[in-house]
C-alpha cells in the first residue's frame, strides 16, 4: 500500500509544480525581455541614435547664424571745423583768416559700397567693415576774406571787397575708403541693436574751390575758383560711430594736417553728424 501511495503523491506534486510554472513563465518572458540592452550605433549630432541635434537647429531660427552686417552705408549730413590750429608762419594781422562758421560749415557723406566681414564662428556682433564712399566739406568762413596761393604756393588770405553780403567759403572733395571694427549689442529682439564702431578712414582729394557770393549793382554774382590749394592729396582720417535702431551718429577727427608742410596754416578738420538715410 505505501508504494501505491507515494506514487499519487509524486504525480499529485508534478501536476502543481506544472501549475506553478505555467503561471509565472510570463513573467519571467517580460522581464527577461525588458532587461535586454539593445547597441545602436549612431553617427555624431544625434542623441541615442533617435534624435538628430543638428535637425533640432536647422528646423528651428537660429539668428546666431545670420551673416555679421555693419552700419557704414548710407547718407550722412554734420558740420565741420577746424581743430589745433596754428597760424605761427603768419604775421599777427592774418591769425586766423580760416576761422569759420561752425553752425554753417557742413559735409555731407555718400557711403555708398559696404562690405563687412563677421570674426566669430558661432556670433555675429563682432566683425570688420569697409566700402567706399563720398564725402564732400564746405568751411563758411567768418572773416571776410578768401584764400589764394602765393608764387611759392604758400596759402595766403585775401581780403573781400564787396558790399556786406558777401559770403566766402572752401570746399574740398574726397573719396574715402573705412576700416572699422564694429561691436554689436542685441537688445530685446536680434534685429534691434546698439552698436558702436570705430577705426579710420582714408581718403584721396578729387576736387577742391573757393566760392564768393556777393551782390554787384544790386545783382547777385557768384565767384568759383578751383584750384588744390596746396591740400595734402592724400589724409587719413580717425572716426568713430554708435546708434540704436534710428539714432546714429558719426564723428571724424583729421590725423593729418589740411594743408602740406609749411605751405598754410597747421589745421586738423574735424566733422560731427548724423545718419538720415541707412541702405
């Protein structure tokens, strides 16, 4: 009777550990598939193989990657003057027969060409500029005189004649070529932005005159003599300019002397202004 009894027994317990093993063998399956680390070979920019950075970035606006653009072009107007001066070659009668009007000495820049240049590789708010441009300079000068040179073409004054009216002033005009270093600041939005640039300028005399108005038995005449007045041909310029959105100002200040060596005065021109006009 034992033997018979062990043998349900064994067959009872093989009946539950099969029970047993039908039930939790899902489990195990899960887990063992849950557990298991997949190798996913990826090429550089993407994250885990899934996410593409470099698509992040070109779907997206990125203004960092906008070319660096300058602010040298357009249409400016000022007034100029004369800075240093010095008359020492000059009897005391002639000091300062080129004084001038400041209010009504004026230039006006034609900045035509602009060509700039970013030098960061993930910003645009530092970079060089350069370009071509115009600048034409009147001086009205106060004293009623003009300017002629002598057989050694040393500049001399000659004093005006006419009635009161008379109105007398020296023009010259330049065409100029910038080197800038300009510095960007981005305010609120990338498109608004306060900048300030400085450097030099050099420019090549093309033309310059003296021009008299004045009335003659109640008509008005007008006297133009060209001439180059022993101005240097050539002349470098230090500048400096800062604006925001519609504000810009420029200032310019001569680092060489308006007239050749011993041949005039010692004057250093200078122009101060605005920007009506940016393209």
């Amino acid at each position: 009777m034992k033997p018979r009894r062990f043998g349900y027994i064994s067959h009872l317990a093989m009946k539950q550990l099969f029970l047993i093993l039908l039930i939790v063998s899902p489990y195990f399956l899960y887990a063992q598939e849950n557990d298991s680390i997949i190798v996913v070979q990826s090429r550089a920019g993407r994250l885990s193989g899934l996410i593409d950075i470099q698509d992040l970035v070109n779907e997206g606006y990125n203004y960092w990657n906008e070319e660096f653009e300058g602010h040298w072009s357009g249409i400016e107007l000022g007034m100029n003057g004369f800075g240093n001066s010095d008359y020492s070659m000059y009897p005391a009668s002639e000091n300062n027969f080129l004084e001038n009007d400041l209010l009504r000495s004026n230039v006006l820049n034609l900045n035509i060409l602009q060509y700039s240049k970013g030098l960061q590789q993930t910003r645009n708010t530092i970079g060089l500029v350069t370009g071509i441009g115009l600048s034409l300079q009147s001086y009205h000068l106060a004293n009623s005189t003009t300017i002629t040179l002598d057989e050694n073409h040393r500049v001399i004054p000659k004093t005006l004649l006419f009635d009161s009216n008379q109105k007398s002033k020296l023009s010259t005009f330049y065409i100029e070529v910038p080197l800038l270093l300009e510095f960007q600041i981005p305010i609120k939005h990338h498109a608004n932005r306060m900048y300030c640039s400085a450097g030099v300028t050099g420019a090549k005399l093309l033309e310059a005159h003296t021009k008299i108005k004045y009335r003659k038995n109640g008509k008005r005449e007008k006297l133009k003599s060209p001439g180059d007045y022993s101005i240097y041909d050539y002349k470098i310029a230090g500048t400096i300019r800062v604006g925001y959105r519609w504000i810009n100002l420029f200032a310019s200040y001569d680092l060489v002397p308006l007239f050749e060596d011993r041949r005039g005065p010692e004057l250093y021109p200078f122009s101060i202004g605005l920007k009506l006009i940016s393209f």
